[in-house]
C-alpha cells in the first residue's frame, strides 16, 4: 500500500464535504500540476491518504481511501488532465497542524515541509505512522 496526501482549501471541498459522500467517494479533480497528475496515475485502490486544510487551518484533518483508479477528469475536455476519486475512512481524533509537523524532526524530508504548494504528493510509511500517532488516529 502507498501513502498520499491530498491538499484542498475547506471553502472549496471540505473533509465534511468528503465525508458527506460516503463510500461512493468523490473525483479529486480539477489538479492542473503534471507533478501531482502523475502522482495520481501511480494510485492502486486502497491505497491511503491523508486530507488536509490548507490556506487558513494547514492542518491534516483526515484519512481517505483511493476508490476509483485514475481516470479523466470530469471538470475539462482536456486529455492530459486525469484524477482519481476517494472516499473518507475516518476523522483525525486531533488534527495535525502544518506548525507539528514542521517541528517534528522524523517529518524534516516531508513533501508537505520541502513543497508546501504541491495538491497531490506522496507521503512514507514512516510519514504516515508519526502523522497518525501525533492525530492520535489509528493508521490502519
């Protein structure tokens, strides 16, 4: 299983907003980065990822599951542009603030702390265990 995390202002789509489709999940669409498009084409079903707040909170407040593979994103006629749909599997008991894991010498060589403006990014197993334990989250 791999590990991601997935950036979005709450004004634009929440983690209520995720939570409130259920297991049909939801297109992460409308990414216009090849870095993280690509990221996207690598997603298997399964795999995890954490939502995050970004803008004003910058905090990770959630975890989600890839449901659908990747596909073309509904928001454009354009072929390069392809996303993944995800669902919510469950809240951060204690969101994780960007300042946490900036503090955190294990989360130093994070994509969040070295590319903050990237939406779509790859995050380690170990990254994924120090995030969960400092949400008080279970990671599985």
């Amino acid at each position: 299983m791999a590990y991601w995390l997935f950036k979005s202002e709450p004004s634009t789509w929440s983690w209520d907003d995720q939570v409130a489709k259920g297991d049909v999940g939801e297109e992460w669409d409308g990414v216009r980065n090849y870095q993280a498009r690509n990221f996207m084409r690598e997603m298997k079903l399964g795999d995890r990822g954490f939502f995050y707040h970004s803008q004003k909170e910058k905090s990770v407040v959630g975890i989600v599951e890839i449901c659908a593979e990747v596909h073309p994103d509904s928001t454009t006629d354009d072929e390069r542009w392809e996303c993944v749909d995800i669902k919510a599997v469950r809240g951060f008991e204690t969101p994780v603030t960007l300042d946490q894991i900036k503090l955190d010498p294990r989360l130093e060589d994070m994509v969040l702390v070295r590319n903050s403006r990237l939406s779509v990014q790859p995050v380690t197993a170990e990254e994924w265990q120090a995030i969960c334990a400092l949400g008080q989250t279970d990671p599985d």
